[in-house]
C-alpha cells in the first residue's frame, strides 16, 4: 500500500462530512494535520437533549493503544471546549469519534477501540482506527449502559463516516 493512502482515506473522510452537513476544516495541533468536523442534533426521543457529534481524525506514522488513548482524551477535552451553547450535561451532550489511520497498527489499538465506548460525563467518545494496510476499520458498534439512547445514531454515523476502507 502506497504512502498516499492514509492521505486518501482522510480525504474520502472529509468528502463525506461535508456531505453530512459537518463543515470539516484543516486545523494544526502542535505540528500535526488534523481534520476536525462537527454538527448539532436534536431529538425528542432523545430527552429534548442536543447532541454535538464531532469527528477528528489524523494519520500517524504508527496506532498503538497507548497512541489511540491519548487522542481520544484530546478530542474529548477539545469538543468539551468548543461545542457552544449550554454546558454539557444540560440538555446538551458531546460525542466524538477520534480517527486515527495508518499503515502500522498494533493489533492492541484495534482491539482497544472496538472494545467499548469511553464515557465521561454527558461525554462520549467512540475511537476509530483505520489499518490502510489490511483495509480495515475497527470502531465500536454497540449499545453501552451508558448513553444507550444515541447508540443508534452514533453507529448510524459511524457507518456513513468510516465504513469505506483504504
């Protein structure tokens, strides 16, 4: 696989977020290339309760779990931060999919983001990595005890957002 793809992967990635309605933009964090999307939902179903979906994704020379754990409290910490209206936990909740690609993955990274959604208050994030080399994508897809009630739509989006291998 050649070196562009990671490159190609995000690309594709922004194609579909900006198709999602998402606004994806080019942002540097600390000398690393990340694409950063977000939109705002709203459902009755939901409790009445706004749910702010964010996607950050970079290419990594190389996934370790260590490497996906790490982003994963970034991205929370940085949608926490820049989601707007009320804070979070009243009537508002924050979702995040922190993608990582790459050509090197340790099998632990993959196993790690499969394993579970990570949860903090009225936070969730559901990490994403994406192994250009064996063409695939490993992510969670079920329903968690907590936040349960946007599972649906959290694996709705996922599905439209990752499920493209490189």
């Amino acid at each position: 696989m050649s070196e562009e793809s990671p490159r190609n992967y995000l690309a594709a990635v922004e194609s579909r977020l900006a198709a999602d309605g998402c606004n994806p933009q080019w942002q540097d964090w600390s000398g690393v290339r990340v694409l950063a999307g977000r939109r705002s939902d709203f459902r009755l179903r939901w409790m009445a309760t706004n749910l702010h979906v964010f996607t950050i994704a970079a290419a990594v020379p190389e996934i370790t779990a260590a490497t996906v754990d790490t982003f994963t409290t970034q991205t929370l910490s940085f949608a926490k931060k820049n989601k707007g209206g009320l804070p979070v936990g009243m009537q508002t909740g924050v979702a995040v999919f922190p993608v990582l690609v790459s050509e090197r993955v340790d099998p632990a990274a993959m196993a790690w983001a499969e394993e579970k959604q990570r949860n903090q208050f009225a936070c969730f994030a559901r990490p994403v990595v994406v192994d250009t080399a064996r063409h695939y994508v490993g992510l969670f897809r079920g329903k968690p005890a907590l936040g349960w009630i946007y599972s649906s739509h959290l694996i709705e989006k996922g599905d439209r957002y990752f499920n493209h291998p490189a």
